[in-house]
C-alpha cells in the first residue's frame, strides 16, 4: 500500500485545541508504530502533502521536522523524506484483519504478586458520608477556614526550604508531635526518633521492609487489620494469625504456636477491628516475652485521641523498658485520612535506619501539609479540634448505641463501646454479615462485615462495623432504621 493511500483518511481538527503540526504528527507516529506505514515507506513531498491535507507547507514541515528528531523519518532535502530504516517495528501489526496475537501481558512476580495480592484492602471511600463509614472522621466539623488560612500564609512565605527536605520529616513537626506524645500517651521519645510518613500505612510498610527477612514470622491480631496483613505479604513474611479476646490479643497463644516470631503487630489501645482495651497484664505478658526473644512489637495507635469513658491504660511503648517497641500513629482519624500524614516513633537505635529507609522509598512525605501541620498544632487548633470531636462524636456514639438498643436489641450484641470511631456488634441470629452489608448497601447505608477480618473463614464471627464520626445523629438513627428492615426481611 503506497503511503498516501494509508494516510488519506487522515483528518486533521482545526476546531481542536491541540495544533495542527502536533495532530499530523501523533497521526503519522500512530500509523509507523502499528504498522499501517512501514520501515523505507516514502513519504510524499510536503507541499503535495500540505495539499492533500488542506493545511499549510509549514505544519507538515513542522511534524516532519519533530519526528526526524526522533527518528522515526528520515531523509535528505531534494531526494525526499523515508520512514527510518532501522526501526524495530516488524510490518503489518495490529491491522485490521492482522492475525497477530496481542502482545503476552507479562506476569507479575512472586514478589510482585505478593505485594498485590491482599483484595480485602482495597477499599477506598469517597463521596459525601454515609452512615455507617469506617474509618472516616466527621469532616462536617473540622476547621476548614483555618487549615485553609495557614495553608495560605505558609504558601504567601514559603521561608521553609523548597528543595529536599529531611527524610525524617519537617523538624518543627517532629518537636511538636514528640511533645504531643509525651504528655498525651507517655511516650519516652525526643524528636529524633519520631518519622513522619505518608499515613500510618507507610510506616507499617518500612517497618516490615526494614526488620523482617522472607519468612520470618509475625504476629497479628485475628480478627484484625488488613492493612498490616498487606504489608507484612508483601515482605514476604510469615503471618501468624493469634487469636484476640476481651482482653487483646492472646500472648500465652502467640508465644505456644509461632515461638519464633520477630514481630508482634498490635492495636492496644483499642483493638482493630472487636474494639478491646488490651489489659495491663497481657501488656507486661507480651513485653516481657518480647524483651527475652528479641522480638519487635508494633503499637498501632491510629485512633487512640478517642476515648469516652474510662482512663485510657499507658501505651506499651511507656511501659517498655528494653526498647523493643516501635509505636506509629496516624492523622487519619484526628484529622482525615486524605492528608495522608502518619508518624512512628522508634528506639533511638533504628532512627538513622529509618530515616534513610523513607529516603528511598519517597524521599521524605510532602513538607507543605506538614508545616501546615506545624502551625495547626503550634497554634493550639489541634487540641482544640480532638477536644471538639471528642464531644461531637460522643453525641454521635450515644445515638448510635440508643438507636441499637431499641431497635436492634433482639438482632445484635454490641462489642466494647468505650473508645474509636466505630462500634462492633456481633449479630445473634444465623447472617451472613457480608450478605447483610450487600443488602443494607442496596438501601444506602455502609458497613463493613466482620467476618472479613479473619485469617479464615471457618472461625470467623458473624458481626457488623458500624462508623458513627462520619455523620450527625438522625442519619444515624435513620441508618439503624434500615439495618432492622434488613436484619428483619
Ligand atoms: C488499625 C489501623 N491502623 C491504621 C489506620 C490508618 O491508616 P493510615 O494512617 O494509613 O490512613 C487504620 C485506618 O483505618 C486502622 O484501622
């Protein structure tokens, strides 16, 4: 087929935005890389082809001109313009009609799939919320004016550096969390051990990155989170489910079963997802062991700013005399999971490690969102708001568990009540919680099966997570209303 005859369709759009030279040009490339046009193929002369097209001499020159810089045309002046010989595009591919297969997707690794592997953590959520979101605060009450005001200033004087920053994170936020810490949770730290990191996700994965090997052993929580599942697949570990009662994760379990385990991943402060405070003995139990067997213990504290009754017990991290705990906290519950700010804080002999392991993963989390961060602690706004939600979800949670208790009472028992931002409850009679949540969804309303959170089906309990931060008390009372039609039909 004679080159103009491939390109007589060519229709260029001069309503387009993109200009005329650059049309030609994609449609040429487009033509050479599937083969409509082939290696050698001559090209017609500019002014025939400026003709044909009902363009000017220039545009063709123009498009000719970028792709014999880039070497799919070549040619001389006078003797006329080639598509280049030596591309290594073999002929006719992908034409209409052509029997060629299409390309071998090539397979992911065993690393690779590993890594991709965990379909229960790929929940995103966005939109306006709903009753009864997981993990979403009320963003109904933060303070958009004044995170909005010192984003602005701190952009009208970036005095900050602009270039690279620490990979530990913005100093001054690094001091301000360490103080945050110290006072509010009793963790011994000074701002160099803690790193900030793009949410608590990204701590959970250096952490595992750093201090296991493949096939090392960790334990989990079971039920429990996903997210630590995910990461601890993708570094190839060995995870080790232990089971949780009304006291946290059962250490005598952990240390009969997995003795060898390097790692111990933990939500104390309120058991992701049952929503128990680990008792002050099973504490010391997984201190001491971890102390003697030189094994690492993970204190997940991603929501502990919400406590309604009760004196919350002291971190583990506190408690920790022999410097095996590395605790991580995260912003996503204070202030939104979309800001995408965690922190960890870790023994005094791991900071450089970790420092340096954050620089190869992203070089350091974006330093805009942390010095406005900075400012909204400095400023005394971050206090002011946890103080805030803690009595606007409170409201929240008191309607939410009065709404269960009179409509639901003979359908669900409710699991610990005392802290978070979502309520566990088991379902008495025979559900399926996951068929539940696909009917409540069909009505509106969102929640996450409990069943899910299991390392296997067989054992898993039948219950409900219910987010009750997200949205005011008559959505609430409204969405237990559509439970029970669901739960009743
Ligand atoms: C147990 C647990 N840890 C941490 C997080 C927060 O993760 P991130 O800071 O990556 O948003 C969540 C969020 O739901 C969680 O449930």
């Amino acid at each position: 087929m004679h080159v103009a005859q491939s390109l007589s369709s060519l229709r260029l759009d001069t309503a387009s935005p993109t200009p005329l030279f650059r049309q030609l040009y994609e449609a040429i490339k487009g033509a050479i890389l599937s083969g409509q046009i082939n290696p050698g193929m001559q090209l017609p002369p500019t002014r025939e082809f400026a003709l044909i097209l009902g363009v000017s001499r220039q545009t063709v020159l123009n498009a000719f001109s970028q792709l014999t810089a880039e070497g799919f045309l070549s040619g001389t002046t006078g003797k006329g313009t080639f598509v280049s010989e030596n591309l290594p595009i073999s002929s006719n591919r992908n034409l209409p009609g052509s029997t060629m297969p299409p390309p071998a997707l090539r397979p992911l690794s065993g690393r690779g799939q590993r890594f991709v592997g965990q379909e229960t953590f790929l929940n995103t959520h966005n939109g306006i919320p709903k009753a009864f979101r997981i993990g979403m605060p009320g963003i109904d009450v933060f303070p958009f004016d004044i995170w909005a005001r010192l984003e602005a200033r701190r952009w009208r004087r970036p005095d900050y550096q602009l270039g690279y920053g620490d990979p530990a994170g913005y100093r001054p936020l690094r001091e301000l969390l360490a103080a945050y810490l110290r006072a509010s949770r009793g963790v011994h730290c000074s701002p160099e051990q803690v790193i900030v990191t793009s949410g608590s996700q990204q701590a959970l994965f250096l952490i595992a990155s750093l201090l296991l090997s493949p096939d090392d052993a960790a334990w989990v929580e079971n039920p429990g989170y996903q997210g630590t599942n995910a990461v601890l697949h993708a570094a190839q570990a060995r995870v080790c489910a232990v089971p949780v009662d009304d006291q946290g994760i059962c250490v005598s379990l952990g240390i009969e079963n997995h003795p060898d385990a390097k790692l111990a991943y933990v939500t104390p402060s309120h058991q992701y997802p049952l929503g128990v405070t680990m008792s002050l003995q099973r504490r010391l139990e997984l201190l001491d062991w971890a102390a003697r067997n030189k094994m690492w213990v993970v204190e997940d504290e991603y929501d502990s700013e919400y406590r309604y009754t009760g004196r919350p017990l002291a971190s583990l991290q506190s408690l920790d005399k022999a410097g095996c705990v590395i605790y991580v906290g995260s912003l996503s519950k204070v202030l939104f999971p979309a800001l995408r700010l965690g922190y960890l804080v870790v023994p005094p002999s791991l900071a450089d490690a970790f420092a340096r392991g954050k620089a190869v993963l992203d070089r350091h989390t974006p330093s805009v969102p942390q010095a406005v961060l900075a400012d909204f602690i400095a400023e005394g706004h971050f206090i002011r708001h946890i103080r805030r939600t803690r009595e606007v979800y409170g409201e929240r949670r008191a309607a939410l568990m009065e709404a269960l208790d009179t409509q639901l009472a003979d359908e669900m028992q409710m699991g610990p009540t005392d802290a978070g931002l979502h309520l566990t409850v088991a379902l008495k009679r025979n559900h399926n919680d996951r068929a539940v949540v696909q009917a409540a969804l069909q009505q509106g309303v969102e929640a996450r099966a409990l069943s899910q959170f299991y390392a296997t089906r067989d054992h898993a309990a039948s219950g409900l997570l219910l987010g009750f931060a997200a949205v005011a008390p008559p959505q609430i009372r409204h969405g237990v209303a559509i439970l029970r039609t669901v739960l009743k039909s």
